[in-house]
C-alpha cells in the first residue's frame, strides 16, 4: 500500500489528468512510464482521463500515473492482478514472461510502416492476439501505437559494422537482443527510467528508441547521434485484469470501453504526426538526425532479417505471415 506522504506528493505533482475522486466513484488507475505530453501514449492517457472524468462523473474516475511514478512496466503486471492499478499499456516487447506470440511486433522490418500495423492490429490475427494473456488473468483492450524506432549511439552508425563492439540498451525482449547480436553488438535489458543515466554514465553504447521518446527522456542528449532505420516498431498493448473488467456493471464497462475505443484511434492515428514532431524538436534542440540511403538500409535489413527465423515457432508461421501481409 501507499503511505500518505507518498500519496500526497502525487497529489501535489497532479496534471490536469489526475482527478480527485469522490468516495462512491469507481477509480481507475493508469500507471505508464513515459512523458505525460509530447508522446504519443502520454497524450492518449490523459486524453482518456479527461474523458473518463467528464462523462463518467459520478461512476468513475481516473487518474493516470506518468514516467514510473507508481510503477515500472515490470512490476505493474502484478499491480494489476493486485488491484493496485486498473490499465497500463507496457510496449508489447514486455510480457515475454506471459506469452512469446507478441515476438511478431518486434521482428526487424516486418512492418514497413504504421498503416501496415493498423492493418495487422484491427485484422483477425491481431485482434485474437489480444486474448494470448488470458490464461493469467489479464485482458488485452487494444493496441496503441507509438512508431518506428531508430538507433542512437556515442558514434556514428552509417553501416550495420558500425554498430560492432557497441553495447545498447534493450527492452525485455529475446528478439531486441538477437537483433543487436546480429549487428555485433551486445544487448543490455534496462527498464525505461534507467536508460538515460546508462547512456549518460556510459553503461551502454547506445539504445533504440522512437523519436518521441528520444525526445522526451533527453537521450539525444547523450548520443552523438540517432540513425534513421525505422527498424522494428514500439507499440502498447493496453491491458487490464479480468477481474477488474468483470467487476464493473455492464453499462459502465460498455461506456469506458466506448470511450477507450475513440481516444485510441484518435491518438493512433496522430502517432505518426507526434513523432515527426519530436523528430523536428530533436534537430532544432542541436540533436544529430542521419538518414539512410536506400542501399545502406538495406545493409541493415540484410544483417537483421535472419533473426525471424530464430522466432518462428515462438510466433506461429500463421501470424507471421498474417504480419507479412499487412504491408501493401
Ligand atoms: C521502452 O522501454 O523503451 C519503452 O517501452 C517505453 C515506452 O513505454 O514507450
């Protein structure tokens, strides 16, 4: 449990989206890890939140906890079953612990852009990978979208054999690290609040990360530069527990999951536009930007493809393909 003075320094640091409940409302509380504004799902949280208190007033309430203030994406899994929060959204590169069929969002350059990832995300694979937790009590409510990613480092990375001798940062995932070994790297797991001081203090080489979140947590910064490989993408899936979605009377749950439903898209489809926005913040705030020729990325994809085969059978060949076909 929280103690009082810990509760009342959140009260004191509130946004707009952190609402006071009253005694008789149901409290819905969002925990995440990254920047309340500027981001992609920072926005949405808030958005939902704002929503959730203006039309849910009286029923509901929400709060949302930014940039693992209550918890990190490792431990708020639990928190859930708990009781202690009702929504996170980790990056679906986080619950290899639960299920090893979210591998397919993090093969390098299976999705060649986020319209391919709308497509696989609403089409019958992706909707059924939202059940792929339930055996461990916990209900997928949708995806949300950040972006593409690319890779930062304290040198310039032109060519994949630049990238040799480097350690980066990685999120939890299998696949993150095979990539980085297939560059010649070394892959180290680090929770998001840790990277900036490892990038800072020198711990690890460089990280992948999308715009929006180099921009927000400062990591240009610390970088020589950031290469745009658009490699592999970084999105949520917003999850819930089943005993808490089944807790709530029908009519309730029907409006929150209405209201969840639109803020979703809306900020979906403003993912792109928020990231090239970063993008632009980067460069403006002094941060180096490279772009690939045709020819060196393709170096890149040469070098990193070879990893889906490693997966497959995590994965299932169906929902590969599936994946595969949601680029046209
Ligand atoms: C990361 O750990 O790099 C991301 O999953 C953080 C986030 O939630 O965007």
């Amino acid at each position: 449990g929280l103690t009082a003075a810990v509760l009342s320094s959140f009260l004191f640091s509130a946004s707009h989206a952190f609402a006071a409940c009253d005694e008789d409302e149901i409290v819905i509380k969002f925990s995440h890890v990254v920047a309340a504004e500027g981001h992609p799902k920072g926005e949405m949280a808030s958005a939902l939140a704002d929503r959730v208190n203006a039309e849910m007033n009286g029923t509901a309430c929400m709060q949302v906890f930014p940039s693992s203030q209550l918890f990190d994406d490792n431990q708020v899994m639990e928190a859930l079953l708990l009781g202690d929060v009702q929504l996170a959204a980790p990056s679906l590169s986080k619950f290899e612990a639960y299920t090893l069929k979210y591998r397919v969002f993090d093969l390098p350059f299976v999705f060649s852009n986020m319209d391919a990832v709308t497509a696989f995300t609403e089409g019958k694979k992706g909707q059924e990978l939202l059940g792929a937790m339930s055996d461990y009590g916990f209900v997928g409510l949708g995806y949300l979208f950040n972006g593409l990613k690319q890779f930062s480092a304290n040198r310039p990375l032109i060519v994949p054999d630049d990238a040799k001798g480097l350690r980066f940062r990685v999120q939890p995932s299998d696949v993150a690290v095979a990539m980085v070994e297939a560059m010649g790297g070394t892959a180290q797991k680090l929770a998001f609040k840790d990277v900036f001081e490892a990038l800072q203090m020198g711990v690890v080489d460089g990280q992948e990360n999308t715009w929006s979140n180099i921009y927000t947590q400062r990591f240009f910064e610390v970088q020589d530069g950031t290469t745009e490989t658009n490699h592999q993408l970084l999105a949520y899936l917003a999850v819930t527990s089943r005993e808490w979605l089944n807790s709530l009377d029908e009519d309730v749950r029907n409006q929150f999951m209405t209201i969840f439903t639109e803020v979703s898209e809306d900020y979906n489809a403003r993912s792109n536009a928020i990231n090239e926005d970063s993008k632009q913040s980067i460069i403006e705030n002094g941060g180096v930007v490279r772009a690939l020729t045709l020819d060196q990325r393709d170096d890149w994809i040469t070098i990193m493809k070879p990893v889906w085969d490693m997966f497959r059978d995590d994965i299932g060949a169906d929902v590969i393909d599936a994946a595969i076909a949601s680029n046209k």
